[in-house]
C-alpha cells in the first residue's frame, strides 16, 4: 500500500446505516457492538417513555430506545426488519430500535457537511453529527453521545439496571412515606 493510498484509508468513515420513516441515518461503526434481531422485550416501570425495555443480551441487561419514540415520530407495528442495534458509549451499552438496518458504509470524511441550524428536520441539529450526500440519497449522521445522553429525562435507565454511572436518586424519593428498600433486578 503506497503512501497515498494509506492516507486515503485513514480519512475513511466506516457508517452502519439504517432506515426509519423512509430516512437514512448512519452511526459510527466503531461505536456499535452488535446488529440484533428484535426479541422480547421486558418494560420497566418509570422508564422514559422512549425507552421499549430491556433486553438479557448474553447474561447483561441493556436499555433499548425505541427511535421512533426518541424522536416522536408516529409509532408502527415491528416488521420482519426490526433490528436493535447495540452501542457503546463512554461504558454504557444501549440498543436503538430501528425500522431496518441496510449497509455498512466507507466514505471519505470530505463528504460529510456540517448539519444546518435551520432545517424543518425531524431530528433537533444536536443529535446530528453532519449529513452525508451519496448517489443522491442524504444520509443524516447521527452523533451517538447525545443521543445515549438521558439526562433529559429523571433517571436514565440504564443507570438503574447496569449499576454503571450510578446518580442519586431524586430527594423525594427519600421521604418516609415513600422509602422503599432496594431490590435487585434477576436475570
């Protein structure tokens, strides 16, 4: 490989892509673990109301969000294309539940152009790390911290159920009248 071409490799994106609403989105590779087939999910009382549930991935228990939710956009039945895709961010592993997952992508970072502030995007611009253009389909790159980020919400989920990250719990929940002891979630 001469030196050009290695400079070339290493100005690469390497993208997982996949679809919702019939938009494209892509995540860094390097920040998924895993692709998945939907399984059954278990709920958990008092979650955001974005997160589907839980899913025992290889005895570890993982949040997954649902897109859709994550973003109101309207809800849909799963299809034989649901897929969760699991991520790692900063230690906290989560999965995303997406419509259908399409390709790995490698695209040079030239091609990627700043998200623009004022778009009538179904996304808020915080959770994009740019948008790509290839073979006229517009791919919008989504940036995986913010997105992982629950701190919108009370508690984040993950926070409860991985024991990583742990936050304290809201004061409230201290009181007498509301003091109940710890219990431990079994997988």
């Amino acid at each position: 490989m001469t030196a050009l071409q290695k400079n070339a490799a290493s100005n690469l994106m390497q993208l997982v892509t996949f679809s919702v609403e019939r938009d494209e989105y892509a995540l860094d590779i390097l920040k998924v673990q895993e692709i998945i087939r939907l399984r059954k999910l278990t709920q958990v009382p008092n979650s955001p109301s974005f997160i589907e549930g839980v899913v025992n991935l290889r005895g570890k228990v993982i949040p997954v969000m649902n897109f859709r939710k994550r973003f109101q956009l309207k809800d849909i039945p799963y299809g034989r294309g649901t897929r969760i895709i699991v991520l790692e961010e900063n230690d906290i592993v989560a999965g995303l539940l997406v419509d259908s997952v399409a390709e790995v992508l490698r695209v040079p970072e030239s091609l990627l152009i700043e998200s623009p502030a004022s778009t009538k995007s179904k996304i808020d611009v915080k959770y994009k790390s740019g948008i790509i253009m290839i073979d006229n389909r517009l791919i919008t790159i989504l940036n995986i911290s913010t997105l992982m980020d629950l701190n919108e919400q009370a508690e984040p989920v993950y926070t409860r159920l991985s024991g990583t990250h742990m936050r304290p719990e809201p004061a409230h929940l201290h009181s007498e009248a509301t003091h109940m002891p710890d219990t431990k979630l079994l997988s």
